[in-house]
C-alpha cells in the first residue's frame, strides 16, 4: 500500500483528563510513527465506537449490516467534514451537539423526562432532547440555537488559537 503525506496542526499540549487524573502531553516531542499510530488508533476507534452495543441497537437488520451500514456513515461524515454521525445521518447541523447539551441541562427541572432520558440508549437519549426542543415554542428554539451557535463559534475560535504547531509523518 503506498504512503502518503499528511500536514496538519496540533496543539504543542493536549490535556488528557479521565477520572480526575490529568496528564500533559507535548504533542511536539511524540516521533513520527507515535504520532501516525495514534491517528490510526482514533481513527479505527471513532468508526468503531459508532457500534458499541450493535446486537441491542441494530433493530431488525442484523447486527453485522446495522455496523456495516453505521460504520460508512461515520466514514461518510468524516468525508464530508463533520465530526459527530447522528448529527450528519439526521441532518441536524454542526452546532446541534450544543443544542443537545442545553437540552441535558434543563432535564434537570423535568423529572419525567429525565426518567425516561436516563431509562435510553445513547439513540434513545438524542431523540429525547430533539423531540423535547422540537416541542418548544419558536422563541425559545431561537434563544437556544443562538445559544449553541455561539458555544460553536467560541470551540472553533478556542481551536484556532491552540491549533500553531505544525507536524509531517508518513503513514505506512
């Protein structure tokens, strides 16, 4: 298989945060091949996360075709430069994740959707807060999407201005 040649920026520092440990890592002192492994890494992992629990969530296709289908259009979606699947399967646009988010935050207040919320499946949950904005009178849905474009305008700017170091590698 031939090699190609990728250049693209990295933050010199990527914080790393699970279970409220915290490492450092000077994206500028991982070698060549660390860095080509760990784009290969994330991206079998961001297209397989996609299927976690596929027997249970593949509905009447089997679960091999449900990954299958679920898989390209992860693929699909990266193709096309959008980050997050259901997002591009549904035809929401980039900056419903935040609208999402929002949604999570109220469930606070709401009790019986917040059963419900927590009784679903990551599919299940998204429904959830889509139907419940959808719900929502034509003002608030405007408040909440200013809201969320703003939050995605403030990721991107923040990405911009963390994003100056520039690396080269060849995949093999």
């Amino acid at each position: 298989m031939p090699n190609i040649t990728i250049t693209f920026e990295l933050p010199t520092e990527i914080a790393v945060v699970r279970n409220s440990a915290h490492v450092s890592v000077a994206a500028d002192r991982l070698p060549a091949d660390m860095l080509a492994a760990i784009f290969v890494h994330g991206l079998v992992a961001k297209i397989g996360d996609s299927v976690a629990g596929a027997a249970k969530r593949s509905g009447n296709m089997s679960a091999s075709d449900w990954s299958r289908t679920t898989m390209q259009t992860v693929l699909d979606a990266l193709y096309a430069g959008t980050w997050g699947r259901r997002n591009a399967a549904n035809g929401r646009p980039d900056y419903w994740q935040y609208v999402r988010e929002i949604m999570r935050v109220a469930l606070a207040k709401d009790t019986s959707r917040k059963a419900k919320y927590k009784a679903s499946d990551a599919e299940g949950r998204a429904e959830t807060l889509d139907d419940w904005f959808d719900e929502q009178s034509d003002a608030v849905r405007e408040q909440i999407e200013t809201k969320a474009k703003a939050m995605l305008a403030a990721e991107i700017a923040a990405k911009a201005e963390r994003d100056k170091f520039v690396v080269e590698f060849n995949l093999a």
